[in-house]
C-alpha cells in the first residue's frame, strides 16, 4: 500500500545519504584542481592583478558593469582573445605543430560585438606571441582566421531567446570536448530590465536558473564565465529629498548574490600619448597625430570578491589594439 511505498523511498533515501559523503572532494583536492587551471593571460597586467583568480575556469561567474561606455564590451572581448590566444595554447601550438588555438563563445544581447574590433585584438596578440616575427605575416595571417572561426557568436533579441540560447548551450559544449575555453554574455540586463516588469519572481527564477546553468557549464565545461551588466539609480524611500541617490548594478538583490567577482567600471577621461616627430609643417599632419595619440582611460574598481579584498582598483586604457595598462597620465 501507500505505507510500504512510502518506507521504500525513506529506506532509498537513507541510503543515498549514507553514501553521499564517501565522494566528497577535500579542500586540498579542491585547491590543487584548481591551481591546475590555466588564467587567460591578459595583455593588462595591472587589471589582471586586480582580478586575481576571478578568471580561472571552473564554475564561477565573474560581472562586468559600469555604465555605457565604460569599457565592458571590450574587456569581455580582451578575455575572450586572451582565452583563445593564451599561454598553453601557444605551448600547444609549438608542440603539435600549429593546433592550439582555443574556441570561445559570446552571447550578443545587446548588438555589442564588432567582429572587425575583435579581429584587431587577435591580430596584437598573435603578434606578440614568442616567436612570431619568425613565421612571417603569412603565418599570423592564418593563425587570425583559426581564431575568428573558433569564435561563436549568437545574437539574442529578447529574453525568451537568450534563456533558451544558454539551455542549447550545454549540448554544444559538450560536442566541443572542452575545447571552448571562455563563455561571454553581454548583456543580461539588456532583455531582463524591460520584460517581466509585471511579474518579478518570475524573473528573479529565471535569473537563478540562468547564473545556476552558468556555474555547471563553467564546472563541467572548464569554461571562463563572464556576464555584463547595466546600472541603475537607487533612491533611499526614507529620503523624500532624493540626495542619497546612487548608482548600483541592475538586476536587483537576486542576481547581486550569483556572482563570484563584480568588476565596475568608469571612465576617467583621456590620456595623450606623445606622437611622432612631424616632418614639414602640415597642420593636418599635426591633428591627426593628435586624434590617433589619445586613447579612452578607464579605472576598474573590485566591488565583490571571493577571495580578494574589496575596494582595491586600477586603470586602464582603450587602445587599437585592445585593453593596456595605463602607466601615463591622463587629461
């Protein structure tokens, strides 16, 4: 009857908790798993270093947010170049004979990503790889088309289509055989903050159910999981005058527990790198040099950490060829 029924699935569950702390991990384990896996090596020392193992791939989501031009897209497109072109990647590269170049994934909610901008980060990065000069343009050539064709991009338009893009996702990446080494989505907030207006918990599930797909595909995967985001202005409702208002990133309490690392970033202005001698007195020739020497500085802020203290910033700069330290002074 209904009562053996109900001792046979008490006995089934006694026994599966008898034996589920015989596959627990130690912590040892859990630290030399993950010290060996591999960071993509920014070309940004100094962020890098804000970041610290923020990176690493396993299971943890790092966001980006800051307000529109601040740099998002291109810190997500700088990861994802570094996670194709990386260290181990050259190593396998020089060891098999031309493999080793990475594939990578981006998720383009918003319309953000510039296939030509991504092109140029690849392009100085494959250049600055240990013997690069050796193979010839041709060679650099061929690496760059590799890379571009290992980059996945799928345009979402709303958030219906980005939740069932990320559910598709998991079949994929387990085809590809841990060859995908970064996860980008940019953005989550873009659908998110305009749909579900009327009904909150139904999109505070979702957003759980997202950021909980993008942990076991970062676990199972060895994936770099990165997600951006918006901000918003919160006002204090005990503050009828509206002072206390402030900037934080959307998406609400819910999603503010999910990720592991939160990255905010803010423009700090221009900086004005010295140009070339000029030859003759061309003013034109003067203003160009002028426009091409100045470059967006930006300042990233640790504001979430698992394992850093918080607070702890560093700046940066937007260059052609992707995102550098900004070791100068900016106007």
């Amino acid at each position: 009857g209904d009562g053996g029924r109900a001792s046979e699935m008490l006995a089934a569950c006694r026994r599966e908790v008898a034996t589920a702390w015989d596959s627990a991990e130690s912590a040892l384990h859990l630290l030399q798993k993950g010290q060996g896996r591999a960071l993509p090596s920014l070309p940004c020392q100094r962020l890098a270093s804000l970041l610290g193992g923020a990176l690493r791939p396993g299971g943890s989501i790092l966001e980006v947010c800051g307000l529109p031009g601040t740099g998002k897209t291109q810190l997500c497109l700088q990861i994802c170049a570094a996670a194709q072109i990386g260290s181990s990647q050259i190593a396998a590269a020089a060891a098999g004979g031309g493999g080793g170049i990475a594939e990578a994934v981006y998720v383009d909610a918003e319309g953000s990503f510039v296939p030509r901008r991504y092109a140029q980060m690849c392009q100085a990065l494959l250049a600055e790889r240990p013997g690069a000069l050796a193979g010839g343009g041709a060679a650099v050539a061929a690496d760059l088309e590799r890379v571009l064709r290992s980059m996945h991009v799928c345009r979402t338009y709303d958030a219906t289509e980005l939740y069932s893009t990320l559910k598709a996702l998991g079949p994929f990446l387990a085809q590809r055989k841990n060859s995908v080494r970064a996860l980008v989505v940019d953005s989550l907030a873009f659908c998110f903050r305009h749909e579900f207006g009327d009904n909150q918990p139904q999109r505070a599930r979702i957003l759980m159910d997202i950021a909980a797909m993008l942990r076991r595909y970062g676990a199972e995967h060895q994936l770099t999981v990165v997600v951006t985001n918006h901000m918003t202005t919160r006002f204090d409702r005990n503050d009828p005058t509206g002072d206390s208002a402030h900037l934080v990133p959307a998406l609400g309490e819910t999603w503010a527990h999910q990720p592991s690392t939160q990255l905010r970033l803010e423009r700090c202005g221009i900086v004005r790198l010295r140009a070339p001698a000029q030859h003759g007195d061309s003013r034109l020739g003067a203003q160009a040099a002028m426009a091409s020497s100045a470059q967006p500085v930006g300042r990233a802020t640790l504001t979430k950490s698992v394992e850093r203290a918080v607070g702890q910033s560093c700046t940066f700069r937007i260059t052609e060829v992707g995102i550098r330290d900004a070791d100068v002074g900016w106007a």
